[in-house]
C-alpha cells in the first residue's frame, strides 16, 4: 500500500495533467473557431451597393425617392448630381446604412448615383426623368391671407385645358377649421371650383394646397409648379335685390345695414336681371362698361359706358354701380341692361361696405336664372348636382 502522503501527491498531479490538458484542448478549439470564422469571412462574397432606379431607366417620375442600400460594412460616400453638377439634397440613415434623397427631382433631367461602400465596393447608375410635351401651371383662388364673404368659393384655374381632370382634382387638398364637408366641380376645362353645401361660417380658415409639379395631366401635359393660399371668411354680408318692390336690403350678421332703391334689367328677355345667387368679385372705383365684351353690338342697343363705383355680380357683366342717369327710375322703373343701377352715394357706400365672396340674392325678376356655372354663379347649382362632380365628364 501507497502512504496516504504519496497518494496525495499523485492525485494532485493528476489533477494538474488534467487542467494543463484542458487549457491546451481550450486554447485550439479557440483557435480552431477563429480560424473557420476567418475563413467563413473570407468565403462571404462583398456586394457593391444596391440603387433603387435602374441603370438606363427613362421617364422617372419627379417625386420617386431614390434610395441607395449597402449590402456591406455601410455605405462611405453617396452623391447623385443632375447633368448640369448640382448635387442633390439627401439624407443619410443613423447606421450608415441608407441614403436617400431629401427633395424631388426635376424634369427634363439627367441623373448619375455614385455610391461607394466602405468594403470598397462601388456601385453606378445613371437615369432620366420624366420629359413632358407641355405644362401648366394653375392660380388660386383667393389671394392668401385675405378675408372673405360667405359665399367664396374656391377657385383652380389652369394655363391649359386639363384632359385628365381627375388626376388634377386628385392633387388639391382643401383643408378647414373647424371642419367643413365640401366637393370639387368642374365649370370649365381650365378651371375647377371646391365648395362647401351651404355658406360658410364666419371665422373659418382655410388652407388650399394644389400639389400637381410633375403630375400627368393627361395628353402628354405635365403640372410644372405646385401652389398654396389660404384665407379666413369674415363676417357673413349678404345683400337681397327683390323685383317686386325695387330695392336692395344690405344685411350684416342678420341686422339690416341698409336699404337701397334700385333699378334692374329692363324686361326684355336679352336685358333682363338674372335671379339667383351671385358671389361678389372684382371692385372698381370706375369701369367703362362695353356690351361688345359680353356679345351685344351697339347697332343691337348695346352700349360703351364709363361708370362709377362698379361692384362686379357675373362673368357676364352684371355689376351693381352709379348711375346718376336714372336716378327717376331706382325703386319704382327697370331701366338698365341688366346691371343694378343705384344712385352715386349708394355705389360708393356698397362698394366700401361688401368684399369678395358676399354674396346678392336677386329674385322676382322675369330673367330666369343665372346658370351655376357662369363664374359667380356657383351658388346656384343645386348640391345634389354639384357634390357629384364631373371629373369624369
């Protein structure tokens, strides 16, 4: 038998052979794995960095957002310039990842990606826009921050008659406070109108936007610029023209301002006053009034007249204006073409008082009605007719 010191000993060094054995079995497996990952690394292909428009693509729309990802490490320089050198605005990912570009593109245009990966790996594209036949710009209606009757309706007018008026209508965005139901309507292939059912509240407001840069309009016609107004509509003026008794009561938040002896459209069917809802537009201190603009020659009673104080009621030359001329007639005889004739201190006090989008109520006359798309006449189509729309006509 082995004293019991001995086998302590020799069970000590055991114990060590095997620790020292398993420190060297640990130390090669290390090894063994960094190797392979090494080599596993080695084996991984390195792909050059991926751009989202293709090489030679054409007819890129302007609003496409042009991405550039890497497959590697993350991406090291990203630029795209047009054919001219100017560098497009962009923005780069927090990793490192992604770049985009942070503005639309122009048209007619030329573009070259150049991205290189921090691997080293490069990537190249280059591509062309959209190159349209024609443009259109469109003006809004009304001006910015101005402030407006109850009866404002809001107006797109285009350079161009649009072909594809509903790709147009798409790109308007009428946005109120507080929120108010309304409906696009076409009264013209230049020109589309946005309204609410019934007259706004006063202290509404209201911001338009009509986004159509780059859009296709149809017929080969492109949107070359977007636009934006906004307004408020201020106290709700409305002004009543009755046939039956010759006058005009002008009222202000529902308290009579008012009342104005007037003489209307003679009652013949060519010169007769219109009823029906007008929307006041333009204001001139004088106008030379000429029934030539509107289709009436002077050898068939027309006439060419300079008038004061002229407040514009239709695109077809109704106003409310002075005329001193028939001073005997306002409140009992209908005199005029079919304007509103009242006297000079009358004029001057409605022009200073009403603004754009009041609205004149004209009823009881022999003149029909004024049709609801004539200009000023929006409030005349019945909302059944007008929330339908015609984009498709």
């Amino acid at each position: 038998m082995f004293p019991s010191a001995l086998l302590a000993l020799v069970t000590l060094s055991a114990c060590s052979a095997a620790s020292d054995l398993a420190v060297v079995g640990d130390k090669e497996a290390h090894a063994e794995a960094a190797q392979s990952k090494e080599t596993a690394t080695a084996a991984k292909p390195s792909h050059p960095p991926v751009v989202s428009v293709k090489d030679g693509a054409q007819d890129v729309d302007v609003d496409t957002v042009v991405k550039v990802t890497s497959k590697g490490e993350g991406l090291a320089e990203v630029t795209m310039t047009n054919e001219e050198g100017y560098e497009v605005e962009s923005e780069l990912s927090a990793d490192g990842m992604e770049w985009e570009t942070a503005e639309v593109l122009g048209m007619w245009r030329t573009y070259t990606v150049e991205a290189t990966d921090k691997n080293g790996k490069t990537t190249t594209s280059t591509f062309t826009t959209i190159s349209p036949q024609s443009t259109t710009g469109v003006a809004l209606g009304p001006l910015a921050d101005s402030t407006v009757g109850v009866g404002q309706t809001i107006s797109f007018r285009f350079a161009a008659p649009v072909q594809d008026r509903q790709a147009a209508q798409d790109a308007m965005t009428v946005e109120t406070t507080p929120h108010v139901e309304g409906a696009f309507y076409w009264i013209s292939p230049y020109e589309i109108r946005w309204r609410p059912e019934e007259y706004w509240e006063p202290g509404t407001k209201v911001k338009v936007s009509a986004d159509i840069y780059g859009k296709d309009l149809g017929g080969g016609m492109y949107g070359d610029a977007d636009n934006e107004t906004n307004f408020e509509i201020g106290d709700r003026v409305i002004a009543i023209v009755d046939d039956n008794t010759k006058m005009m009561e002008v009222w202000k938040n529902q308290q009579l301002q008012r009342t104005i002896p007037v003489s209307l459209g003679r009652n013949e069917a060519r010169w007769a006053t219109p009823n029906g809802r007008y929307i006041i537009g333009d204001q001139h201190a004088s106008l030379v009034m000429d029934s030539m603009s509107y289709g009436f020659a002077y050898e068939d009673g027309g006439y060419k007249t300079e008038v004061d104080y002229a407040t514009q009621m239709s695109y077809s030359g109704i106003y409310v204006h002075a005329a001193p001329w028939s001073l005997w007639a306002q409140g009992n005889t209908n005199t005029s073409h079919g304007c509103i004739n009242v006297s000079t201190a009358d004029a001057q006090w409605f022009q200073q008082f009403v603004k754009r989008g009041d609205i004149v109520y004209v009823k009881n006359t022999v003149g029909g009605t004024l049709p609801g798309d004539e200009g000023l006449g929006d409030w005349n189509m019945p909302w059944e007719q007008w929330s339908k729309g015609n984009a498709d006509a």
